[in-house]
C-alpha cells in the first residue's frame, strides 16, 4: 500500500511538472521577444585592438571586438564593436571564444552590420553562463542519484516540482497583487506534505516531520510578523524591491514580500532538522523496544542538540556571505552601532536570521515529542487509560 502511494505521488508529480514544462515550451517565442526584442548571443571572434582611454581625468579601458552572432536570424553575422571606452565602476574585459549577450538600442534591421557599431547602438551585457550553469547542474544531478540512489531521484524530483509551484503558480498570483504572506503559506501547506512524502516515502516519520514542520511554521511566521510590524520594516531596504516597487506602481505589498522571503527560506531549512529528528527517534525505538519514552527523547535529544547547533551556526554564516560587502561598508563606519545597527538593511538580515534560527531551535523538539508519543503511543495510550 505504501508503495502504491508513493508511486501515486510521484507519477502525480512528473506529470505536473512535465505539463509546466510543456507550457513553458509552447509559450510563442513572439511573446518573449517582444519583452526583449534585441538581446542577441554572441562569440568573441578576436580582439581587434586594447587600449586605455583618457575621459574626464578618469581611465576608461577599451576594446575592439569582432564578434560572430549566434542567433538563427542572424545567420552567423560578422559585427565589429567598441567596447568600453567610457568611465564605468566594473568593465569586464572579453578574451577570444567568450560568448557574451549584447542589447542592441536600436532594431537589428535599421543597423549597417558592416560597420563598425558602438556603445549607443549596442551595448555588451554580459557573459553567457548557460554552459557552465549546466555543467554544475549535471555534476550536482549525477552525485545525488549516484550518492542516494532511489531516494536521490526522488529528492529530485520534488525539488523539480518545488521550482514548478513557485515559478508557475506563485510567482504570477504575487504579480497581481494578492498578499505575499498569505500565499506562501497557502503554498507551503501544499508543498510540505506533497515533497515530503514524495522524497521520504509514506511512514510513520514522515507524518511526524510534516505536523512538525508546519506546526513550527506557523509559530515562526507568528515570530516574523510581530518582528517586521515592531522594527517598522518596509521591505524598501535592497535595490531589487525599490526597482520592483517601481515597475509594479507599488501594486506589491512589499512588506508582505519580506515576510514570504523569510517563510520560503524558513521552510527550506525545516525539512532537514523535522526528517532526522523523527528519523532518528523511531531507528532507535526500532533498536531498543522497551526504552522509556522519556529516556528515548533524552537520546534522541542529544543528537538534536548538536544538530541544532550546527545548523543555527550554518544559518549565520550563509547570510554573512550573502552579506559580505554589506559588511565591509558597515564595518569602518564612523557613526554610533546603534544607528548601523538600526538601518533597515540590517535589520532585515538580523530578523531574517534570528526567525530562521528560533523555527529550527523550536522544531527539534517539537520533532522529538511528536516522534516519541507515536513510537509509545501503546505506552502512552495505556498510561492514559489507567488514569
């Protein structure tokens, strides 16, 4: 029955995410390129000529390339480019073979390809990544099935299906303006079961993790809203949202998009603390029947503690990267900490971590005495009904 059930979920779930990628594949290429009608692959074909120019009393590097283009329409059409020649922050300097995105100001069709184009009429925007993107992915992909075989697979799967929910089914409802909050929520009561049990499998852990980690949750999303309304956060702090706000005519509640960021992320960590935590109470149930029920959360406990440790301390380090230039430019700063510490881009990195960590520190023993009334539920059951 078990078996029956997972492959239910996981049929279920290669057909929902199939048909999402069916959509995204007969999406018309006419809507795409009417969002961007002139960004166009391209491949360094050599280095014409290197120099460093003079403007303003400032040094601008500058490049000449000549460059194959790699669209279909373009038919492997020659262009010669300036590149560069103008006071920039960052200038990345191109080598033979790159392949990099230019964005042409002006349509493809109006311009003289034999001439020599500049940065009015088409600018480099940057690398093309794809090949190394997918490079990573595959060695990433190979190693979970080859590591947990089955299980991995499974794993997989469900994280295929978690980006197919957030980008076809989140993403545009938060579009229109419907509360981000509310949303993740409502897309985390799906999620949670649904991946859970399609990478962990029908049993009893599984139960346990899932009433766990929702349950944690909601006490954690409680704990971020009291915090984000308290420190008079706007969700305004970083340039993504400004932009955002602006494009959008303020249309998304921003704070509320704060809020989601931090329960989507909340809900990442949960799933590995709530599994093991379970895990590990019925393997040692399973290994010692007659263990107490106090002596086994005792146990299993301790293992929880260091889990809890190391994960909190994880947790720290992982936004501090994140974070790193931030950190550099606070670091020197001449004016008092409590005012550095007050900036809303700092408090939003403080709340985000410390949420994160209270859910994960709350969710081990929550975990734990779930875990341990099911694995003793006859005990306890008895000791209920003598009472």
């Amino acid at each position: 029955m078990k078996k029956i059930l997972q492959l239910i979920l996981i049929v279920t779930a290669l057909l929902f995410v199939s048909k999402v990628t069916l959509t995204f594949a007969q999406e018309p290429i006419t809507q795409v390129a009417s969002v961007h009608p002139e960004i166009h692959k391209a491949k360094v074909l050599k280095v014409m000529h290197e120099d460093v120019k003079e403007v303003a009393g400032q040094e601008a590097p500058y490049q000449l390339l000549r460059l194959q283009l790699l669209n279909a329409e373009t038919q492997g059409q020659d262009i010669i480019l300036e590149h560069g020649g103008l006071p920039t922050a960052q200038f990345d300097r191109y080598n033979q073979d790159d392949q990099i995105f230019l964005n042409f100001n002006q349509p493809l069709s109006s311009l003289n390809l034999s001439e020599t184009l500049n940065n009015q009429q088409v600018a480099v925007t940057g690398f093309a990544r794809e090949k190394q993107l997918l490079f990573l992915f595959v060695i990433f992909v190979s190693l979970v099935v080859l590591v947990n075989g089955w299980k991995g697979l499974r794993s997989l799967i469900s994280l295929a299906l978690s980006f197919a929910v957030i980008f076809k089914i989140a993403l545009p409802i938060l579009l229109q303006g419907v509360d981000p909050s509310l949303v993740v929520m409502i897309l985390a009561l799906f999620i949670i079961p649904l991946t859970f049990y399609l990478t962990h499998g029908w049993q009893k852990k599984t139960h346990v993790a899932v009433v766990a980690t929702i349950i944690a949750l909601v006490i954690s999303s409680l704990l971020a809203i009291t915090l984000v309304n308290t420190t008079n956060l706007s969700g305004l702090a970083t340039e993504e949202a400004a932009f955002l706000n602006f494009e959008k005519n303020e249309l998304i509640n921003l704070r509320g998009l704060l809020l989601a960021g931090i329960i989507l992320g909340l809900l990442g960590t949960l799933d590995d603390i709530t599994v093991t935590q379970a895990g590990l109470v019925f393997s040692l149930k399973k290994n010692s029947k007659g263990i107490e029920a106090k002596k086994l959360y005792q146990t299993a406990m301790e293992v929880g503690q260091d889990h809890i440790s190391s994960m909190v301390n994880t947790l720290v380090l992982v936004y501090t990267g994140a974070s790193l230039p931030l950190l550099l430019l606070f670091i020197n700063n001449p004016h008092p900490l409590g005012f550095v510490l007050s900036q809303e881009i700092v408090v939003e990195e403080i709340v985000r971590t410390l949420v994160s960590s209270v859910g994960l520190i709350l969710a081990a023993p929550l975990t734990t005495v779930l875990a341990v009334l099911v694995a003793n539920w006859q005990q306890v059951k008895g000791k209920l009904v003598v009472k």
